[in-house]
C-alpha cells in the first residue's frame, strides 16, 4: 500500500473542508427540512474524513521527525 504524502493529504483535507462551508451555506439557505437533514449528513460525513485525514497528516509528521531524529542519531 503506497502512503501519500503530507501535502496530497493536506490538499483532500482542504477540498473537505471547502466542501464542508459550501454544503453548510446550501443548508442553511435550503427551505425544506429533508434537504437540511440530506446535508446535514454530508457535513457529518465530510468532517469524519477530515478528522482521519488529520490525523493520516499527523501520523506521517511524527514519523517523518522520528526518521529525522533517527537519521541524526547515527551521525
């Protein structure tokens, strides 16, 4: 399984969350409550993958310091 890197997954992250005011801007301006319910649901589903993918960027940031850590220790 190939990692993507940081800034491929801080790219998605931001596309997410760009994502996440637009459908919060269509529903609050959407006048039937199946519509607000309908992106309601997309928000909830954009922000958990925003938050996996915040944390894939956290993960490979502390593992990219500890190669880094790594790589000075055997200097």
């Amino acid at each position: 399984m190939r990692t993507e890197s940081p800034q491929h997954l801080r790219a998605r992250y931001n596309d997410i969350i760009e994502e996440v005011f637009s459908t919060q801007a269509k529903m609050d301006a959407s006048r039937f409550e199946w519509s607000r319910n309908e992106y309601r649901d997309r928000i909830k589903e954009l922000q958990k993958q925003a938050r996996k993918l915040d944390q894939q960027i956290n993960n490979l940031t502390e593992f990219g310091a500890e190669l880094l850590n790594d790589a000075r220790v055997l200097k």
